[in-house]
C-alpha cells in the first residue's frame, strides 16, 4: 500500500513538473513577443516621445543581428525627414574632469531655457570593460528625474576586432523624439575623442587646473579639435591659477589655426557643480551654432560627416558579410594573428586575407 501511495506521488509530482514547463513555455513565448515591437508601433512611440520605445529604438539600431538591422535600415529610413533638428554637443575631458556633472547641469540649464535634451555616451572600449561608465546613471539622478531629459549609455562593441558604434543613430532615433539637445560625453580617451568629434557640431573641453598638459591629454589634437574651453572646479580658493591655466591656454590656442573662421575659441571659468558659468558655455554654444549656419559651415560640415559615417557603414556591412561565413572568420583570425605576431606586415596579411575572402565567390 505504501509502494502504492509512493508511485501515486511521483506521477503526481512528474504531472506537475509537466504542467508547470507547458505553462511556462508560452508565458515565455507572449514576453519575447512582447519585446518585439513593429517599425509603425517604434516609429509612434518615437514621435509621441515614449522614453521606453525611444529605449526599444535605440536598441535595435545598436543590434548586429541581420534581421534587427534590416528593421533598423527600415525604421532609420523613415525617420530620417524628421531628424537634424538638433544642436550635437560633443563633452570631453580627462577622467573625472567633471564631464558627467557638467552635462547634468547643463542639460538642467537648457530645460530650464524650454529645451528638450538627450543624453549619450560614446564608448569605445566598452566592449572590453563591459559598459559604459555613464551606465552608472546615479550621476545624472537630477536630470534623470526631469520630464524633458532622456539618458542613455550606448555602449559599443567589438565586431571582429574592430569597433563599431551607433551612437550616430542612436542621436537620429533622439532627434526624431524632438530633443533639442543631444549631449554626448567622451569616455576613455583618444579614439572617443574623435568619434564624438565626427558626429557633433560643437566640441566641449573640460580642463581642470594643476597637472602638466600631457597628463591631462591635452595634445595638439584634441586642441584643433575644439570649439570651447571650460576651465572647471573653479572656485574662490583656485581662482587665480584658473585665470592663469586661461591664459596658458589662450596661448597654447594662438598657434592652432582657427577651425572656424571668425571664432576665437572661449575659455570660461566656471565650476559644473555649483552651476557657476554654465549660462555663458550655453550663450557660447548658441552664438556658435548660429556664426557657422551663417558661414554655410553648419551644412558642410554635418555633409562630410554624413559621408563619414557612410564609409563606416560601409566598413560594417563588409565585415558584417565576411563574419556570415566561418572560414572567413577563422581565415581573419589567422591572419590577424600573423600581423599582430610580426610574421609578416600587417598590410601584406591584410590584402592576403582580402584577396582570399573575395575569391571565395562571396557577392559584396
Ligand atoms: N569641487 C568641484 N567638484 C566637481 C565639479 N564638477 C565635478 N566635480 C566632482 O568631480 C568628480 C568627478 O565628476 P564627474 O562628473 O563624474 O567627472 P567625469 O569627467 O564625468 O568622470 P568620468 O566619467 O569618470 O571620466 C565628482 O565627484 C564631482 O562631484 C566642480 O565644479 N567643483
Ligand atoms: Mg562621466
């Protein structure tokens, strides 16, 4: 009798094990359905400005699987008329220059002005360190809060050892929501610089003072690069050897020919956190903006940097084609890692490579 009961309740238990996995397949299923959602129903969502189908958009445009990039090809197409209406703010700085804070305030500042603003963050290295820093969003808690601010971290990631980023799109999907602003913070050093550099039209230095030039970064590049100085952490205590770090910048910026015709670059002092010398880096922004749409440097320069990002693409649809193929992949590795052992020149592996994957029959 005992056996009995104790076959009865295992084949109670195996029903219930059953039951519960039939239950739970669909409850699944309808949740990854839920996630999916049509190019009308994001192209909606965009336009009426839900933060969460913005967030949906966002990442799509950053998926490299090939049927996300076919709805993200299609959702891009169709928001482009609505896109460019922005200000592209590019921030960069050394580590914990105060880049994170100034975008917070600035990006309160300009909300306060009427404004609506977008926050990203450009990463490249993210794909090794797993994350933006920006997705620490306690950061920005004040902005976060505000109705008008929209904060994403984009982070990027390595696609056959190279780097791709989206933060271009991610800016057309924000665009679209109508943000005026989109704020862009650097993270990491070089290569941040100059992909943000690429995508805005107006390109922030945050210095603070004390440190030799070449520990805070500041190289001959990054200088012909920027638009505007704000020399940060500014208070009674430092005021003086702010106003001195101004005038070894003002000099340092005398032998850089002008990036654009008629601006001298502003060095302001200011401090981020207190909220001092924001309203002139905004006032700044905004005369700038409006000297180059004046000059027809406005257009030329976001041309060029369209044609830039097409390049990219361009880049990207290739590997993309190559990564399909598995002996492709492994012929790159292989290669790759004769260039990177010094077995042989790294431009000689490279054309070995190509020559091999395009006479595989492969139809770029
Ligand atoms: N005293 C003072 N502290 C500031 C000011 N601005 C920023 N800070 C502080 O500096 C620290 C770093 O600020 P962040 O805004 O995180 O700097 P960041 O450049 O974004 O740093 P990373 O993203 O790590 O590169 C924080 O503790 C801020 O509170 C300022 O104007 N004055
Ligand atoms: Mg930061």
């Amino acid at each position: 009798m005992g056996n009995c009961q104790y076959q009865i309740m295992t084949i109670c238990a195996f029903c219930a094990i059953i039951m519960s996995r039939l239950l739970i397949i669909p409850i699944l299923i309808i949740n990854f359905e839920s996630m999916k959602f049509s190019t009308e129903e994001l192209i909606e969502g965009i336009q009426s400005g839900n933060k969460r189908l913005i967030a949906k958009a966002i990442t799509l445009v950053e998926s490299k699987k090939a049927e996300h990039r076919i709805q993200a090809e299609e959702l891009l197409k169709r928001i482009m008329p609505l896109t460019g209406k922005s200000v592209r703010v590019g921030v960069t700085g050394v580590p914990g220059a105060g880049k994170s804070t100034f975008i917070e305030n600035f990006g309160r500042l300009a909300i306060a002005h009427g404004k609506k603003v977008a926050v990203l963050a450009i990463d490249p290295s993210s794909s090794i360190n797993k994350g933006s820093i920006l997705g620490d969003k306690t950061r920005m808690e004040e902005l976060a809060k505000e109705e008008n601010a929209f904060i994403r971290p984009s982070p990027s990631s390595g696609f056959l050892g190279g780097v791709a980023n989206t933060t271009f799109e991610t800016m057309m999907i924000c665009e679209a929501a109508g943000y005026d602003y989109i704020l862009i913070e650097t993270v990491g050093v070089g290569q941040s610089e100059v992909l943000v550099a690429d995508i805005t039209d107006v390109f922030l230095f945050l210095k603070i003072i004390g440190g030799g030039d070449e520990l805070q970064g500041i190289k001959r590049g990054i200088m012909e690069m920027v638009d505007l100085i704000f020399i940060n952490k500014v208070d009674q205590d430092n005021l003086q050897k702010a106003k001195n770090t101004r005038l070894e910048l003002k000099r340092a910026l005398d032998f850089i020919p002008p990036k654009e015709k008629g601006w001298k670059i502003p060095v302001l002092l200011g401090s981020a956190l207190h909220n001092e010398g924001l309203e002139a880096i905004y006032d700044s922004v905004a005369e700038f903006i409006d000297l180059k749409k004046k000059s027809g440097r406005f257009n030329e320069v976001r041309t060029h940097q369209a044609e830039k990002r097409f390049e990219y693409w361009v880049q990207e649809y290739i590997l993309a084609l190559m990564k399909k193929n598995n002996s492709v992949e492994e012929a790159y590795a292989t290669h790759k890692k004769n260039a990177s052992e010094m077995i042989s020149n790294p431009s000689t592996e490279a054309k070995l490579f190509v020559e091999k994957f395009l006479t595989k029959g492969n139809n770029i």
